[in-house]
C-alpha cells in the first residue's frame, strides 16, 4: 500500500510536467531567467521532496 502511495502521486506529478513545455520567466532578484516550464516543476518538485524528507528525518529522531 505504501508503494502504490508513492507510485499514483510520482506518476501524476511526472505526467503533469511532461503536459507544461512551454517557456516561464522567472524573476530572480538580479535578473530575469527564461526557463521551460517542466524544468520550473522538477526543480521545484525536487525541493519540495528533499524538504519533505528532511522534515519526516528529523520527526523521526525526536
């Protein structure tokens, strides 16, 4: 059960991304940084997933 939890939202989430191609400027405090759409999401998926990690890590330990 706790694989097809990580399974049905992982495959939403790489199909959701594969779906947005298009290009997205993203506004850094220096400059502008025109990027595609599915690289915005990964990346933001990533962090999403090391902090989520690192949260339940440090749960666990107390």
């Amino acid at each position: 059960m706790r694989t097809i939890g990580f399974i049905v939202p992982a495959a939403l989430a790489v199909w959701f991304i594969a779906a947005n191609t298009d290009s997205a400027t993203i506004r850094l405090w220096v400059a502008d940084v025109m990027l595609p759409l599915w690289t915005v999401l990964a990346a933001t998926l990533l962090a999403g997933t090391v902090l989520g990690v690192l949260i339940a890590h440090r749960r666990a330990r107390r």
